[in-house]
C-alpha cells in the first residue's frame, strides 16, 4: 500500500488552517455545517473561550469591543467565515474542531511512519 504526502509552504501559519478547512470541505460531505456546530458546542462549554472561531455571520467572529477586527482579519471559506486573528494555541484548536467536525483522529507528526 502506498502513502501519498503532499508539501506545502505558507507565507503565514493562518494559510495553512484555511488551506486544510478548504480541503476537508472538498473532501467532507456537510463538513461546514458540522464544524460550525463543533465550533458552537466547544464556545458553549468552555467558560474560558470568549468567542467563535467559525460563524455564518462574519459580524460573529469576533467580540464586540473588537468589532474593527472583523474586515482585516476573517477569511471565507464556503459558507462560513474563519477567525484569523489567532495565536498559535487557536489554530490548534481550530484544527482539533475540524478534524472532529470531519470524523479525522487527530495525532501529532512524531506519529507518522515515513
């Protein structure tokens, strides 16, 4: 059986999230819908996050005290629009949401067999 591993470079690590969210809606039947609705069931349970990641409404995105955020840094993609204006630790979490949104285990690169 063979692996296939695809390269690609990013100028910014936020590119790299939004390439992986285009793929997995290409790939995913309903995946935009069912990671809008993780992303919503982790800002609910959480008592620390203060916003979403993913909304159909831009304007949702980002607080309202950071308003002036929002058409400098949000990206669409398909029906939603993405958060870009995030740390490292949020596009983890980013990531993590979409791969549970798209039924992906989720494991770190020392794990892949090369």
């Amino acid at each position: 059986m063979k692996e296939r591993y695809d390269v690609h470079r990013y100028q910014h690590k936020i590119d790299a999230v939004l390439d992986l969210l285009f793929i997995l809606d290409g790939e995913v039947e309903g995946f935009l819908e069912k990671f809008e609705d993780v992303d919503e069931r982790c800002y609910r349970g959480s008592s620390h996050r203060t916003r979403h990641y993913v909304s159909k409404d831009r304007d949702n995105l980002y607080p309202k005290y950071s308003q002036h955020l929002t058409g400098e840094f949000s990206r669409q993609v398909g029906s939603l629009w993405i958060a870009t204006n995030v740390g490292l630790k949020e596009m983890h979490t980013i990531i993590r949401e979409a791969c549970d949104a798209a039924d992906i285990r989720m494991s770190p690169f020392s794990e892949l067999k090369l």
